[in-house]
C-alpha cells in the first residue's frame, strides 16, 4: 500500500468546483456540486429601484382614488348602490258609446279586442323615436307612446303620469331596499262616440265586399248627421295593433288610413253639389229638361270635322233635375257645370267656390292625426302643373262637373258633405272623443231650402229607381248618390256611395268607398253600404226610425 508522499496536500471538499461537465453521473435536480455565490451590490440596487417604484405606483394611484377623483367615484359608488326607477301607470281605457271596452292593459301589453277592425280608428303604442327622447318628458327611452289613431291624438290623456322609487342594491344587483318617492297617476279613460259593434259590422261588409269582387282596398265613415259624432271609421286592408312591423313593408299599405288620408276623385258623388249650386245660381230650373242621346258633342274650332264628344254612361233621354240625379246623367252635369247651347252653366270658378262652402279641398277637423285636405282644381293649377296644355278648357270644366280629372276628396269630406245635404246646410266638425257638448257647426251654407229639397229628392229617387236602388229596400227610407271614378287607363274603377237615413229625420250620414275594382264589376259600395243600412235597422233603431 502505497501512502502519500510528504508533499501531497490534503485538498477539502470546498475547494473542487464539480458540475456535470466533469463529473460523470451528476444529476441536475440535486443541490451537490452547485457552487453557491452571494448576491452582488448591483442586484441589491436593482431591486430597491423596482421596489421604489411600486410604491409610487401605489401612491399615486391612492392619490387619483381618494383625492383627484374621489368625488366622482363616490358618487359613482351611490349610483351603483341607489337607483330611481320610474313607476309606469296604468294607461287609460278607452271605451265606445255604449261602455264596450276597445283598448285595454295586461301585464304584457295593450289589448285591442275588436282587433284589426278597430286598428286605424285606435292606433297602437310604440317606443319613442330620437326625436321624442330629444323634446323630453321621458323618464327612461322604453316609456311606450301612442302611435296613430286616437292612442296618439289622446296621448297626454291615457298615459297619465310616471311615478318613481328609490331602489338600494348591494354589489351582486341584490334589493336590499324600496322606497317610493311619488305614486303613479293613472291615465284618464276615454269614452269615444263610436259604436264597436257597428264598426266591426261595417268593417266585416266593406271587407266582404272587397275580397269577393276584387277591390284593392276601401274605407267607409259612419256619422251622426246632426252632431258630428263618428259611429264607424273604417279603413281596409288593416293591421293588427300589436304586430305593427309585420305590417311595416305590405305593398297594400295597410297601415295607411283610406278613410282621413285617401284621396280619390269623386265620380258623381259631386252631382248633388253641382245641383246645388246651379239652382242657387240661378243657371238652371229644376223642372227644365235636357237631352242625354248618351253623348255631348262639342265644335273643335281648330278642326271642326273632328268635334270633342264627352259620353254620357247611356242615353237618358230627356231628363229634369231630380231624374238626372237619380240616374247620373252626364250630360245633364255636362250641360248645367260647363254650359251648352242656350244654358250658361256655372263655369269653373263658381264650381270652386261652393266645392269651398262644403268644405272640399280642406281638412275637417277631425281628432285623430293624418287627415288630408284633399284638392280642388282650376286653371292656375293647371297652368303650373301641365305646361304642355297650360290653358282651362271648357272640356275640364265638364270633367269636374261630374268628379273626374284631377277632383280629390276623402271618405270623411263625403260623409261631411251628405251631412250637410240631410241637415240644411250645416257643415258639421267631425269628432270621435264623446262629450257632453253639442256637435260644433264649422260653418253654414246658405240655402233656399226649396233647392235643397229638389236635390233631396233626386237622391231619394236614385234610391227608389235610379242607380242606388239596391239600398233602397232596407227597411228605412234611404236618400243616396252613387258614383264611379275611373283611375288610370279607366280598366279599374273606385265604387262609390254616399246617403242619409231616414229620409224625412235624418240621424245617419255615411260615405263608403272601394278603391281599384274592374271596371265590368256592378257590385261595389252600394252593395256593402245596404249590408251596414241593415244592421242598422235591425240593432240601431233609435237611429233609424221614422
């Protein structure tokens, strides 16, 4: 055995540096062999410089907390914790004539019963618009308004007054406390002068009469002729009053009410106007007789082989007034408007001014939004609006005179209009909210009731024998005009019917109009106006007897 020699040393543990490169088998994961070193002055700074630094962080962060923004987070935290929520109250009912509920409330929504025969006379509710955020008045942007109809026109009526509460809420949205502030106040309820039960009625006819003979639309207006009260107020195609944006894009525009708003020519429901104004003005006797061979033909002095015919609907023959209104003659209305031969006429302009004096080409007041004043032509308009044939010809003045060319009325002026023909002249405003005051008179045409009997009486007739004889067997006495317009190439038609009942005390007024059927088609408003006539008489006697 060999020992070492004086010279080795023996060499300590600590003095060999070991790591995996020169010690074979050494393994990582163990602390042998790791030569352990003490941190350097330049990491102690090091880490005083990141430590520092938080602490500023830290600073100035408490700083914008509690000092620079402290009043803002706190008031902050108080809204987050406490909150006004507004108290919606309940919406007004709105009610017909005879206490029959036409709008209501439920949890979810607004009930509409009578359903899309009641939609444009009552409306529905919608979110407000920008433009309502921005006028104020809203509590929140999901307070619900009246749209159209009487939900609009009464709108600051049925809404009533918000009220509000004050809610305390833990940070997880928990109630922890309520406290009311101010109750809501209910809306008022509204009593409408209509009659749901005739306004279903008259709806299901206009619409009976429509889908089976081809009409693209209609619209009728029920009133009492006394007082101005709308019993029915119906427009067709309609909508369902809680379903509104299924409706939004239909071609046949079913939100749009015919009965305020359409505007369609009048066709000879202008005739008794026409009557009226040339006794009035002397241009005619009632008993004068005129010639109807189914045509008038007029001398065209820029080339007179070719003379301008204006067609009668058929040969009358000779004709007074009353027959003339009772069978429509053209060329009675021709002859008495325009002039011909030895009779002057009533010309264009005196046409114009008793179109005026019964209110055609104004608006009649009605309180409900989205009425139409209508249009009555003349020879400035045409001037401005035609400038290849700038000049009023006589031709013009014979199509006004029996409601075609370019004449436009609404189903309410025509129900105004008859009115007026049944109470002796009193142009009556139109109303659906019932009160406790009398109808108010608007204005009052001057007649001598002399002349306005004959004209009566030649309604009468059209009744009895003319071209409204279908209604004429209701089981009431009936005075009416019909009257169909031509649109277009005159392929379609719009039928007409306006009248008064009962004839010797008149308590009803109605205009009834389906728009856009086939000219070949004989069944039109006089058909649906006999349906409502009957149920009138049948259900409604205070307003049909004798």
């Amino acid at each position: 055995m060999a020992f070492p020699s004086a010279r080795t040393k023996d060499l300590e543990p600590d003095e060999i540096f070991l790591d995996s490169k020169n010690l074979p088998g050494f393994e990582q994961g163990r602390f042998e062999g790791r030569l352990e070193r003490p941190l350097s002055r330049k990491t102690f700074w090091y880490a005083g410089a990141i430590l520092l630094l938080t602490l500023a962080a830290l600073w100035y962060q408490t700083m914008r907390l509690q000092i620079l923004k402290g009043s803002d987070f706190r008031a902050r935290a108080d809204e987050n914790r406490l909150r006004v929520l507004a108290l919606w109250p309940a919406r007004g009912l709105i009610l017909d004539r005879n206490g029959k509920i036409l709008a209501s409330n439920s949890l979810e929504a607004r009930n509409y019963p009578w359903g899309e025969a009641a939609a444009h006379l009552l409306g529905y509710l919608g979110y407000p618009s920008e433009q309502d955020l921005r006028t104020g008045n809203f509590l929140e942007p999901d307070a619900m308004l009246g749209r159209t109809g009487t939900e609009e026109r009464y709108d600051s009526e049925l809404k009533g007054e918000a009220g509000s509460k004050l809610t305390e809420v833990d940070s997880g949205g928990k109630i922890l406390s309520e406290a009311v502030q101010k109750l809501p106040q209910s809306g008022r309820d509204l009593e409408l002068t209509v009659d749901a039960q005739l306004q279903k009625k008259t709806y299901e006819s206009i619409k009976d009469l429509i889908t089976r003979r081809g009409f693209k639309g209609g619209a009728a207006v029920i009133m009492d002729a006394q007082n101005g009260e709308i019993l029915s107020l119906v427009s067709y195609p309609s909508f369902d009053s809680n379903n509104v944006s299924k409706f939004l894009n239909d071609p046949s525009e079913p939100l749009f009410n015919r009965a305020i708003s359409g505007l369609y020519p009048a066709g000879s429901i202008i005739k008794p106007l026409i009557a009226i104004a040339a006794l009035e003005e002397k241009v005619i006797a009632p008993e004068k007789e005129i010639l109807s061979v189914g045509y008038l033909s007029l001398p065209n002095p820029f080339n007179p082989s070719q003379p301008s015919i204006f067609y009668d609907w058929k040969a009358h023959g000779w004709v007074d007034m009353p027959h003339a209104l009772a069978f429509s003659s053209n060329v009675y209305f021709y002859t008495v408007g325009g002039g011909f031969g030895e009779i002057k006429g009533l010309g264009v302009r005196k046409i114009q001014e008793w179109a005026k004096k019964f209110g055609l080409g104004e608006k009649t007041g009605i309180d409900l939004p989205g009425e139409k004043a209508g249009f009555v032509p003349g020879p400035e308009w045409k001037a401005e609006a035609n400038k290849a044939d700038p000049l009023w010809r006589v031709g013009d003045t014979y199509n006004l005179s029996i409601g075609q060319g370019n004449l436009q009325i609404t189903p309410l002026q025509m129900a105004i209009y008859a009115a007026a023909i049944a109470n002796g002249g009193k142009i009556l405003e139109p109303h659906i909210l019932k009160t406790t005051e009398e109808g108010k008179v608007m204005k009052i045409v001057n007649l001598d009731q002399a002349n306005l009997e004959v004209v009566r009486e030649g309604m009468r007739l059209a009744a009895q024998i003319g071209t409204a004889q279908s209604v004429g067997g209701a089981g009431v006495r009936v005075a009416g005009k019909t009257g169909t317009a031509e649109i277009g190439s005159g392929q379609r038609v719009n039928s007409w019917f306006i009248g008064f009942l009962p004839y010797e005390n008149p308590r009803i007024a109605m205009a009834v109009v389906l728009e856009g059927g086939l000219s070949a088609n004989l069944v039109g408003a006089p058909a649906a106006s006999r349906q409502i006539i009957e149920w009138l008489v049948q259900n409604r006697p205070e307003f049909t007897e004798q």
